[in-house]
C-alpha cells in the first residue's frame, strides 16, 4: 500500500531561541506486512492514494476504558444519584449487570468503533471479575475482540470491581488470570476490603504466579490511598519482574499531596518503574502530571467511562484528554503543546525535543492516524479531525 501527499513534521522554527513553528514537507509512504517499508520523496502524480496533505501522526492509545460494561450502541441513559459511595455503585451495579451482559458483545464492539473514528488504534480494557458477573463479561468482551481482532489491538485487566473480599471474587480472578487477560486489577483495597496489605498481597502474588501485569484503580485520595501507592512501590521493588508492568490508574491521591512529598513519590515511582494512568481529572482535582514527567514516570491516560451508570461525558477521544491536559498545566506554546501530544500515543512523538525527526522511521510498526491539522501542537490545541486510522497496515477507519 502506498500514499502519497503524506504531511509529515521535518524540524522546528526557531525565533531567539524559542520554537515558533513546526517545519513540515509532503512524503510518500509505503507499507508492507504491517510496517513501514519506505518513505520518499513526494510523488504528487504517482498512482497511490492520496493523503490530501493530512498530518500523518502515530496512532492513539487509550490505556484505561471498560470496553465491557457500556451502554453505548443501546438507548441513552443518564446517571442516577449516588447513594453510599463506591460501596452504594456495587450494589447497582448488582442489579444492573445482568441486563448489559445480555448484548454487551455487540456494544463492545460499536466502542470499539467510536474509538478507531477517533484515532485509537489500541486499547487497555479492564473488565468486571465478580460474582455478579463471574467470568461472562470477559468471555462476552472476548468474543467482540475476536470479532475485531485484524482492526484493533487490546490488552485485559482482570478487574474486581466489586472489591477481592467484600464480595468473594477470588475463585473467578484466580480463574481468570489463566485465561487470555494481561494484568491483576484491583480496586481502593482500604475502602472497599477494609485492608491495605491483605489485598495487594493477594494482586502482587497472582500476578507473579500467573505472569501477569498490575493495574489497579486507586481513587481513595486521603492516607490509605498515599499507603497503597507506598505498598505497591515496596512490593514491586521487592518482586523486579514487576517493575514496569505495573500501574495506579486514577491516583486521586497525589492531587491532595504537598508538593516535596509529590516530588518524593513521583521519584520513588520512577525507580520501581510503576506507571500512572490519569483520566485526567478536573474541578477541585488537579494531577501532578508534570512532576511525573519531570521524574520520567510513565504516564499515560484513558477515557474510563464513555456512556455508562459511572460517567457520560466520554468522548472517546484520547486527543481531547490530551488537549484538556495542556490546558489545565498551560501548554500553550508550539514545543509544549507538540510535547503534549505523548499522552495520546503513548510516548512516540515525530520530533524530539531538539526538533531531529525521530518517527516515522522504516519498519516502524504501521499504526498511523491522518489528522486535519498542519502540525501536531495544532491537533492537540484545536482537537482536529481524525480523518482516517491505519492498523498494522490496513487502512480501518
């Protein structure tokens, strides 16, 4: 497959000593067995199809969404007021899981299409462990990644979202993490099993019987919630295979710290190589994602709820979670908000920080994502349109 009229970043433009714009030129590029094969000089009359001079950028990455338990492709619904905290949402959950389970299949896989229209290639899907559910909504989530498999990519978090303990989940995660999933979740072990190092004990172990990742949702934001993060850096120091597959998805808490102990935890987070995946939070609550990157944690982000009894503000754009991130720290300039841009693919940017081309490169995996925009800080400030999705070579949206 060949395009050509391919936009692509070159270089910065530089005015006393600051970056002003972005240099970019039109390309050819050629795929072959799912990679990059070429890249050339453009050729605007070659019989190849043409990219109309659209922005051609790594394609996104949503790192934390529930592919498994979502109203969407079904009748619109809002949210109910919230009775009893987390505790009150697992009791309507428990009644209400039943009825998505019936064709949540098919409503997996309409998501997963809103999600391509939006540039998003691959995705990190937790999906409910429970004795409500038991193992049906992952078999159920599996059969609509089957489904769509030669399109997009996933990888599972076995999730408890009913707490190991408060409701017995352990027979069903132990069952599960011998099925085709990639990480332990876990859920507020304080709050919701009323133990801090009785559950993690639990998540660290399985995941190391089982080679599994750690992925856990952590949205206590007072002294439990600082304990876990610390037990959880603790117990992977102590078990290296787990160092950089493990993740705190939400991490409310280290909003509410001062800023030296931030700086503390974002440094001992680095060390033991555990990630934070932030849906980006706004209000009263604003993460310190760039003293992560000042550590060089690994950040990364996700819609969670797109339309379901959690949240119905998902948009399914991991771009729009990236521009919202530049607003709230004042990325505004050209090299900001280009930096910006990491958080949708995952760390792979088109230049690096001294403006050298770095991506595309041949036999570069061809994920890619044509994108109305004269440059990557445009499409992070303006959200631009995603005009087309390529997944390992084959154009799918």
């Amino acid at each position: 497959m060949k395009f050509k009229n391919v936009k692509l970043e070159t270089g910065f433009e530089y005015e006393e000593g600051e970056v002003i714009a972005t240099k970019t030129g039109l390309f050819c590029i050629e795929l072959e067995n799912g990679k990059i094969s070429k890249i050339s000089a453009n050729e605007p009359n070659s019989n190849a199809i043409d990219a109309k001079s659209y922005l051609m950028l790594p394609a996104f990455k949503d790192m934390h969404i529930h592919l498994d338990k979502t109203f969407y492709g079904d009748k619109w619904q809002a949210v109910r007021k919230r009775k009893g905290g987390v505790k009150g949402m697992i009791a309507l959950e428990q009644q209400i899981l039943p009825e998505i389970l019936k064709n949540s299949t098919e409503k997996a896989e309409k998501l997963i299409e809103l999600l391509q229209s939006k540039g998003t290639y691959f995705a990190r899907s937790h999906v409910t462990i429970d004795p409500t559910a038991k193992l049906d909504a992952l078999k159920n989530l599996q059969k609509a990644i089957d489904n769509k498999k030669n399109s997009f990519g996933t990888e599972l978090v076995a999730f408890p979202q009913h707490g190991v303990y408060y409701t017995d989940s352990v027979p069903y995660l132990q069952e599960a993490a011998k099925m085709d999933i990639d990480f332990i979740g876990g859920v507020d072990p304080f709050s919701i099993d009323g133990a801090i190092e009785k559950t993690m004990d639990f998540t660290v172990q399985l995941a190391i019987d089982n080679k599994k990742g750690i992925d856990i949702h952590l949205h206590e934001s007072g002294e439990s919630g600082l304990k876990t993060i610390e037990y959880l850096i603790d117990k992977v120091n102590e078990n290296p295979a787990l160092k950089g597959k493990t993740y705190v998805s939400h991490a409310f808490v280290l909003g509410k710290l001062e800023k030296p102990k931030q700086e503390e935890i974002a440094e001992k987070l680095a060390n033991a190589k555990v990630g934070i995946v932030s849906t980006i939070p706004f209000g009263g609550l604003i993460m310190p994602i760039p003293t992560l990157y000042k550590y060089n944690v690994e950040v990364m982000t996700g819609n969670d709820s797109i339309v379901d009894h959690w949240n119905t503000f998902g948009s399914g754009s991991v771009l729009q979670k990236t521009n919202l991130m530049a607003q709230l720290y004042g990325y505004s300039t050209e090299f900001l908000l280009s930096r910006a841009l990491k958080l949708a693919t995952v760390n792979v940017l088109p230049l690096d920080d001294n403006g050298k081309q770095q991506w595309p490169k041949v036999n570069d995996q061809a994920n890619l994502v044509f994108v109305d925009a004269s440059c990557s800080a445009e499409a992070v400030s303006r959200i631009s349109d995603v005009k087309s999705l390529v997944y390992n070579g084959n154009i799918v949206y």
